[in-house]
C-alpha cells in the first residue's frame, strides 16, 4: 500500500466514525436510527459517498432519507471539520447500500440450500 493510499483510508475511517456522529447529533429524530456502512472517498479526498443501510425501507422512504441527509450535508461537512480540524471536508454523497441487502439474499439462499442437502441425507 502507497503512502497515499493508506492516507486515503485513513480518512475514509474518520468519516466513518465521525458521519455517525454529526447526525446524531441533528434535531431529526428519524436520521438517528441509520447505519452508515462504508466511507468511499475519491482518489483527491474531495468527494465522498456515504453508504447507508437499507433496512427494508421502501423506495419512497429511502427518497425521503436521501433528501433529509442532502440538506443535512452542510451541517455534517461543518462538524468533521470541526472536530478534525480539516482545511476542507470531502464532499458528502448519500446512497443506500444495495449491495448490502443482495449479499443478505444471497446468504439467505445459501442456508436454505445447505438446509435442503440435510435435509434429503
């Protein structure tokens, strides 16, 4: 791993620990409950996508979320840097984690599999 690279990741860890905190800290009740996933900052560190997840919300709760999380943004950019001191915070992008839930389908699929092979020894 370059110095960058780990620099990169670095930074990708504080905004993981630090996004969480920012909107626990918003007078939104209803953006408390989210769960951020993973930071993915840019190569330049001047953007980042927030990965959120899903928790089987409907489609239309998610647009919800997204549009409370975009005007929340400013506020969470303010408070990293802040509390880190930075000379410019990432751009913050908010996205639910799809992948999340296909990997939890997948592991579903797997265990009624392996339950079938018991099942037919």
């Amino acid at each position: 791993m370059t110095e960058a690279q780990i620099k990169l990741k670095r930074t990708e860890s504080i905004l993981l620990q630090l996004i969480p905190e920012a909107i626990g800290s918003l007078n939104d009740n209803r953006l408390h409950a989210l769960d951020i996933i993973e930071v993915k900052c840019s190569r330049g560190k001047s953007d980042a996508k927030v990965y959120i997840n899903p928790h089987n919300l409907s489609e239309e709760e998610k647009k919800t979320y997204i549009k409370l999380l975009s005007k929340a943004r400013p506020i969470v950019e303010d408070f990293c840097l802040k509390d880190q001191g930075w000379y410019r915070c990432p751009k913050l992008t908010f996205e639910f984690d799809e992948l999340f839930q296909q990997s939890q389908n997948i592991e579903e699929l797997f265990k009624l599999i392996a339950k079938d092979k018991k099942d037919e020894s």
